[in-house]
C-alpha cells in the first residue's frame, strides 16, 4: 500500500465518519470535547477534585457515540474520562419536528 493509497483511505474514513456524525447528532443532548475526543452524549456528570493549581476532571458520559475513525462500534453506553485539561460540554439545540 502506496502513501496515497492510505491517505485517501483516511480521508474516506474521516468523510464517513463526518455524515455518520450528521446522522446521529440529532439523537443526542451534549455535544463533549477533551483533548483527546469529541462525544455526543445524552447525560453527562462532571466532577472536579483535587486542588485549584492541577485538578483533575471526571467527566462520565452515559448513551454516547465516540468521534473515531478508527473504532468499530461508536456507540457506547458508558464512558468515563480523567483529565486535567479543559472540557468543553455545549447543550445541543432540541430538534424542532414540526412541519
């Protein structure tokens, strides 16, 4: 297998990734990014401890999917993450079904 050859199999594993993520962002309330991943989740809990100068982050994700090229199976029912870097959890907008 060539350089282009994986480069353009990446790049069509992050465009199916891309609309699998179109299709399923509706299905779920947060939207979380750590360093490492991005996630859509429908309950997220976060917990801080340790003290002010390094704390560590728990951030425990329930019904989730996973931004991963490279994972078989997205979707997750739970997942727990430590960090000491930032999180960022954003509300997703609700679905408006009217028609």
């Amino acid at each position: 297998m060539s350089s282009d050859d994986l480069e353009n199999f990446e790049a069509e594993r992050e465009l199916q990734l891309a609309q699998e993520y179109q299709d399923v962002a509706g299905m779920f309330k947060f939207a979380v990014e750590t360093e490492r991943r991005f996630y859509l989740a429908n309950d997220v809990k976060l917990t801080v401890s340790g003290d002010s100068a390094r704390p560590v982050i728990e951030v425990e994700l329930t019904d989730a999917w996973v931004w991963d090229m490279y994972r078989k199976s997205r979707f997750v029912p739970k997942v727990r993450v430590l960090t000491f870097k930032d999180v960022n959890v954003e509300e997703l907008p609700v679905p408006d079904l009217s028609i």
